[in-house]
C-alpha cells in the first residue's frame, strides 16, 4: 500500500527540465504597426507558436536543444504579441526551471506548417521589411515544424539560398 502511494506520488511530481532555459531578451517590437497582421491575428499566431513550443519541449522531456529552439519560438511569439498570456506564462515558467503546462492550440503540427507557411507567402507579397522579415521565419519554421512538407522545405531552401541562413539572435537576443 505504502509503495503504492510512492509510486503515485513520484509520477505525480512536476517534470524537470534537463537543460537550462534562457530568456529572451526583448528590448522593443522589431516590427510595429507596418507588418500585415492584425492585433488579433498576432495574438492567435503567438498562442499556436507558445502551443507548439510547450508540446515539442514535454515530448523531448526538456532537453538543452528543445530549451533553445523553444526560446526562438517564444522569441518570435513574443514579438509578434508582446502581451500574449501563454507566451509570457510559458516563458517565465521556463525561465524559472518549471516545465509549462500544455496549452491548448488550434492545430496539429502538420496544419500548422501549413498554416505558416501559406501565411509567409503572403506577408512575403506585401510591401515593407517587417512583412519580408516575418515571413522568413514563418518559412523557416513550417519547415522546421514538418521537414515532410516538400513545399515548406523548398521555399525555405530559396530563401536560404537567396539571402543566407536567418538569424534567431535577432529576435532573442537584443542589444
């Protein structure tokens, strides 16, 4: 009985995460009122990418790579929509070495590429450098999300070509 009640309580104990999390440092918006996207599309975009980030981190048990690649996410969550509560939440749980709860998102990892990387094309057709700037993380990431979709990986591939590898730092690690 009593190893019964251990047992229930060990699994019962929060997850720890493996790695150290870093913070994004996020001084000001690298994209203002120019970039082609609603308030409320923005806050939507940032909830599905905290979604994701949260969902590959638990199923990679929390690991120092999933920790990095989450910070990207949350850095670009976090720019996209500075006051989006799951990205906040996730971000300071993480930065306190709790793992974050699962977050209820719209899509599975696979529509959500999709989602991405349709909506990149689109923002790569309008006009300025926040639209341009945007888009080429969206890209980048639909292809990272699902290295499946030939579509994805292609037009992440020309871009890469194109203009060179992106940088993450810009959008986590201001100066």
């Amino acid at each position: 009985m009593i190893g019964i009640l251990l047992t229930g309580a060990i699994s019962a104990a929060p997850e720890e995460l493996k790695g150290k999390y870093k913070k994004p440092v996020i001084n000001q918006r690298l994209f203002g009122q120019d970039l082609s996207m609603v308030g409320n599309e923005r806050d939507e975009y940032a909830t599905n990418l905290a979604a994701y980030a949260v969902k590959l981190l638990r199923d990679k048990g929390g690991d120092q790579e999933s920790l990095d690649f989450t910070r990207q996410i949350l850095g670009l969550a976090l720019h996209l929509s500075p006051r989006n509560k799951k990205s906040l939440v996730a971000n300071a749980q993480l930065a306190r070495g709790i793992m974050p709860e699962l977050i209820a998102g719209d899509y599975d990892p696979e529509v959500f590429a999709r989602l991405l990387l349709t909506r990149g094309q689109l923002l790569e057709k309008r006009e300025g450098a926040s639209n341009a700037f945007v888009a080429r993380y969206l890209i980048a990431l639909a292809a990272t999300i699902d290295p499946r979709n030939e579509d994805a990986v292609y037009e992440s591939e020309i871009r890469r070509i194109d203009h060179g590898d992106i940088s993450w730092a810009k959008l986590t690690d201001a100066k």
